[in-house]
C-alpha cells in the first residue's frame, strides 16, 4: 500500500532564502539534540511505568488486542442497527478526535442523507460548548427513544460535556422511565471520578443500564483517538483495523533515529530551526481537501496544548530508573509555535493574503490528497476549464499556492496522502502526534500535560461554588479580581 510521504523542500533556504528557510549546515548543528531526542524518548517508550506516568502510553495504542478490537466493533454495529441517532458528548480530544473521523472517512453530508450514511446512525456533537441554543434545539428535535448517548469524560467533572449530559439524561428519563440508562453509554476512567461512580452505582441496578469502556491510564485526551473513538469508529461503520494499521505502519517508520528516514522527526526538527531562528512562529496547517477541515482542527489543540508551555520540563528518576516529568517553575520558557487551521481552496480567498503578503512568521504545511472518493469533470464548451476535473483543479491549486509563497519567501512543507482512506488518516493521526511529542523533546517542555486549560476551569469551580476546591486556588481568585473599569466600555 502506498505510504503517506513528507515533501519539505520548501522548507530549506535553497527555495525560499537563507533568512526564511533553514540551511542544511543549521540542521547538521541539530542532530546532537536530534540523537540525545530520540534517545531519550524511546528509552521511555519502552518503559511501560515512564509511559503512563509521563502520558506517553497512546504510542502504543495501534497495537491493541485484536479480542478487543472486535468487541468494539461488534458493540458499534449493535448500536448502529438498533438507533437512528447518536448523541456524542464530549470536548477537546474527545469531540476533536471524533468529528475529525466521521468527516474524513464518512460520505460528506453524512447525517443529511440516508445513502450517505448506507443505514448507519445519524451522529452529532455537543458537550463542547455552553451554547444554549445548539442543544435545545437538537433535543427538541429528535425522538428520545430511537436515540443513543455517548458520554465520554475522564473525570466527569468538564462543566461543558457534564452541563450537556445532565440535560441529555432529563430528556431521556422524561421520555423512557427509569431504564434510560439502557441509551447511554460511558466511556471514562475505569477506577475514579464522578461519571465511573455514576456508572458503577447504575450497573448494580441494571447491568444493561450505563455500559462503558475505559480511558486508558497514560493517555491524555488529544492522543487518544486510537482510544475513546474506536467506539464512534465502529458506530459510523469504518474499519477500526485499518486504522489501526495505518498508524502502527506509521509508528513503525517514526521510529527510527535517521531524521532523513523519519517524517515526523524532519518535521519536528525543520519547524523547530524555523521557530527558534527564522521567527517563524505561526503555524498554519491546510489541508486541500473539505473532508480533512476536521482534522486540521484536531491538530489545532495537538499542537498548542502540547507545546504551549510556560515551564520547561525536568526529569525526575526513581531508583528503578522510570521517569516523571515535572515543570521547573524556576524556568520560565513561554515556549509553543501558534497553530491556524486553514483549507484549501476556500481560504486561498481569506487567509493566503496575509500568508503571502503579512509579515514573515509562518511556516504552512499543506496537505495533499493525490486521488478522491468521487470525481467530477467540466463539461466541454467551459473555456479553459473545459473537460478538467475537479481533483485535478484541487491539485494544480495546492501546488499554484506552494508556487505563490515560495516566490515571497515563505517556507512551506506538504503531506502527500495516496487517498483519504482508514488506513492512510490512521497513519496521518500518528505522524502528527509523533511529531508533536518529538519537538517538545526538541523543546525540552512536558509535551503532555496542560496546566494552562485549568485557570479558566478554577475560576468557574470557585464562582459556581464547587466544593473540594484547593485554598490557594481560591485565595488566588479572591485576592485577583476581574476589575472592570466602566470609562473603558464604549
């Protein structure tokens, strides 16, 4: 099977100018911090104790049981036979991850038309937002009893998905009785937390009522795709072994120390030269094709939750030589590139002119799809569009862009995917992730927790009175105010 490849000429200053690009000689001046990297993290890769307490253990996820696999899959088909919607609930990786499959690997307008769907649930996302009218309106509007729920939560305490299931189960008690627990299913921490003790008190009623799936220890929300939407895979009908494939494939090529050998080290190293000294601090993936939009999406919080640090990280060794990481507050590194999800060729009409003609401080990576699920070809007597066809349009229009930007100096990179298929959007999901782990490597900050997310949730536990909440936290909040001053509202 064709492999995804990494196309970075663009990103050397033989294209784009040594004051924009990297010379091979800065490169060269990388792979002592390139080896030392990859030395590093795969000694903790193979320590299973370092993964999860680190939260490195979603590298391992293309390599899960087959058993396993396939009591998902049958689990999905069942759901799907049995409903004609399903409500998906969550936020951060657990509605970026699923939203970015359903729209790559499902027929476009899936949920709009039957035969896009080929008899499979209709699926829609909440839990992400405090949007009042989003919700109110779908409940309002589909039929309780020939509806599923999803509730995916680690802790069950995310205001935004448990304000959303709170609502989601009133709905579906109102309409069923007390066996609405048969309609929901739980995908969460499999020993604490709020929703497990929801789960575990309602499985002693009724064994059929609040099934659920573990969230596997050592793997945080943005990496786990591979976890908590194997379930929403099976659902929509895709074939998770094939994606799972695609991304074992892909760990298979991404591990070894050659960086001219390994796609996700050369983009990792090439965007940390141009961060760290061609100012290229703006990252800006686009994707040409409409079904990857999502996907561009996810890679928005892969990269700023990943690499937005305030701490640069410091490793801590037990006796038996596994690791912690922990952020050295006495280092202040306010590190991470800002990420924009684009796609072409939408927004070739928006966003591309400051691209070309703002200031120099992107890097663009562009992904290319090389064949399409469907096509269609221009009638003849169009003018020069006559008997072109569209896939070949979105071609030559991805690579008039690389022309444009590589003519005003501007650095720029490509993914080539065969086609948009499981196994190749498999592979696709762990060359991002790799490569996201290997430059915070590059970095030298904790590539995986995200301790920035809490100040706003702390804020809103304090004012809305939630108990067990720590004093410093509350001192912090008492003693800083959010201070208004009127003459400055206009």
């Amino acid at each position: 099977m064709d492999k995804i490849r990494f196309d970075f000429n663009n990103m050397f200053g033989a294209r784009v100018g040594n004051g924009h690009g990297v010379d091979e000689s800065e490169l060269e001046a990388l792979s002592y911090s390139i080896k030392e990297a990859h030395d590093h993290l795969s000694g903790v890769l193979s320590d299973k104790a370092s993964r999860i307490c680190i939260g490195l253990e979603w590298a391992r996820l293309p390599f899960q049981d087959e058993k396993t696999v396939e009591a998902i899959r049958k689990l999905g088909n069942e759901i799907a036979k049995k409903y004609e919607n399903v409500i998906s609930l969550g936020i951060g990786g657990s509605y970026l991850g699923l939203k970015a499959a359903q729209d790559a690997l499902c027929s476009p307008y899936y949920n709009d038309f039957a035969g896009a769907r080929g008899n499979r649930p209709r699926v829609y996302f909440e839990g992400n937002n405090l949007d009042p009218d989003t919700l109110s309106v779908l409940l309002k509007n589909l039929n309780p009893k020939k509806t599923f729920v999803v509730v995916i939560s680690k802790s069950g305490e995310t205001t935004e998905t448990k304000a959303a299931f709170i609502a989601v189960q009133e709905w579906l008690r109102k309409s069923i009785g007390k066996r609405y627990g048969r309609q929901v299913f739980a995908i969460t921490d499999p020993a604490s937390g709020s929703l497990r003790k929801t789960v575990d008190a309602e499985q002693k009623k009724d064994r059929l009522s609040f099934r659920s799936l573990p969230l596997m220890k050592g793997v945080g929300g943005r990496f786990s795709e591979f976890n908590m939407g194997l379930l929403h895979l099976a659902i929509i009908g895709v074939d998770i072994r094939k994606v799972l494939k695609g991304a074992a494939d892909m760990s298979k090529r991404c591990s070894t120390p050659d960086v001219y050998k390994n796609p996700a080290y050369m983009y990792a190293a090439l965007h940390t030269i141009l961060y760290r000294m061609k100012g290229k601090d703006i990252a800006i993936l686009m994707p040409f094709s409409e079904t990857l939009k999502s996907t561009a999406d996810w890679y928005i919080q892969m990269l700023a939750e990943s690499l937005g640090k305030k701490y640069a990280r410091k490793v801590e060794k037990s006796r038996d030589g596994g690791e912690a990481w922990i952020n050295e507050n006495g280092r202040t590194v306010n590190v991470g590139r800002t990420p924009i999800s684009a796609r072409g060729t939408n927004d070739l009409h928006s966003i591309q002119q400051n691209n070309i003609e703002g200031m120099n401080n992107k890097a663009v990576t562009f992904i290319r799809v090389e064949k399409f699920a469907r096509e269609l070809r221009i009638p003849s007597g169009n003018g020069i569009l006559s008997g072109k066809k569209y896939s070949g349009l979105m071609g030559l229009a991805q690579e008039a862009t690389e022309w444009a930007l590589v003519r005003e100096s501007r650095p720029n990179c490509t993914v080539i995917m065969p086609e948009v298929s499981a196994y190749h959007w498999g592979a696709l999901l762990f060359f991002f992730e790799m490569a996201t782990a290997f430059e915070g490597e590059l970095l030298g900050i904790n590539a995986f927790d995200q301790p920035g997310v809490e100040g706003y949730k702390n804020y809103m536990y304090f004012k809305l009175g939630k108990p067990g909440l720590s004093e410093s936290v509350s001192k912090e909040i008492k003693e800083n105010p959010l201070v208004k001053d009127r003459k400055l509202i206009i």
